[in-house]
C-alpha cells in the first residue's frame, strides 16, 4: 500500500513545493489588496462627493468605478485560476518524478497490488511503501523551480495564430 498524498506531503520536494505555492498567492494577494484598497479609497471619496457634484458627473464617475471594480473581479477570478493552474501543474511534475519510483520500489517488494493506504481501514504496516518511496523521491529530486502560470498571457498567443490564419479577400 502507498499514501500518495502522504508521500507528496512528506517529501523535500513537496515541501517545497507547498512552500513556493504559498510564497506565490501572498504575492497574488497583495497584488490584489492594493487594487481592492485603490478602489475602496475611490468609492469613499466619490460618495463624499456626492452633495457638491450633479447628478448626470456623480452617475458618470459611479459607472466608471462600478466598470473598474468589475474588471478587477474578473482579475480576483483569473488570479485564482492561475494559482489553481500553477497548484496543478507543479504537483503534476512531482506525480511525474514520483511515477518511476513507486514503480521501482512495488517491483523491489514483489508486490501484486497496490492500494491506496488512506482508503484502507487496516492492514499490516510492513505492507506500506510510503517511506521508501520518500526517501527514493527525496534522493532524485528537492526543488525545482517554477513561476504562477499567466493564463491571460497563454491566452492572447493562441489567439493570434488563429487571427493569422484567416484567409483574406
């Protein structure tokens, strides 16, 4: 039996990764704080402005801040998708580490199955590969490095071939 997850988590290279993956969303959220901040400071002083300003200028700065405030939700919601991305694709890289190891180790053992030790109620611990796979993983592999994925930037470039691929008349 193995804990995949277990394994993961224990790991240096999980470790790490945990770590870089946490590093990244301060950074996402401060981004994101500085822009909510801007925009609540905006929406306090237009509504302090209110009783000197018409109504047609109030309603046009209103609308103007209501269109920021929304583009800023859809970047909220792209952050978060890039953070989901950059979670997925950092945990697929040690998957793909972790992949010929366990492999190694179930051959090394003899094994005949492997299951899935978190969804096994009891069994006997000596029939648990989770430590040598660790050890394995922790031997080939500690850190890597890697960036949050930019998925308005993946984007835009796939999006110009296909422009660029159009015929024209």
């Amino acid at each position: 039996m193995l804990s995949l997850e277990g394994a993961i988590t224990t790991s240096t290279v999980g470790g790490y990764v945990q770590t870089r993956l946490q590093q990244i969303a301060t950074q996402v959220q401060a981004e994101l704080k500085a822009e909510d901040t801007a925009l609540q400071n905006e929406a306090k002083t237009l509504e302090g402005q209110r009783a000197s300003l018409d109504q047609k200028t109030f309603e046009q700065r209103a609308t103007a801040l209501q269109t920021k405030a929304t583009a800023f939700q859809r970047k909220a919601q792209l952050r978060e998708r890039e953070l989901g991305a950059t979670q997925q694709k950092a945990l697929g890289r040690v998957g793909q580490e972790l992949d010929p190891i366990i492999r190694q180790v179930y051959q090394q053992r003899q094994c005949s199955m492997l299951l899935n030790r978190d969804s096994i109620v009891i069994a006997n611990p000596a029939m648990d590969i989770t430590q040598p796979v660790v050890t394995a993983l922790n031997a080939k592999i500690q850190q890597f490095s890697f960036d949050r994925e930019r998925l308005d930037q993946a984007a835009a470039p796939a999006q110009a071939p296909a422009a660029a691929a159009t015929p024209r008349k």
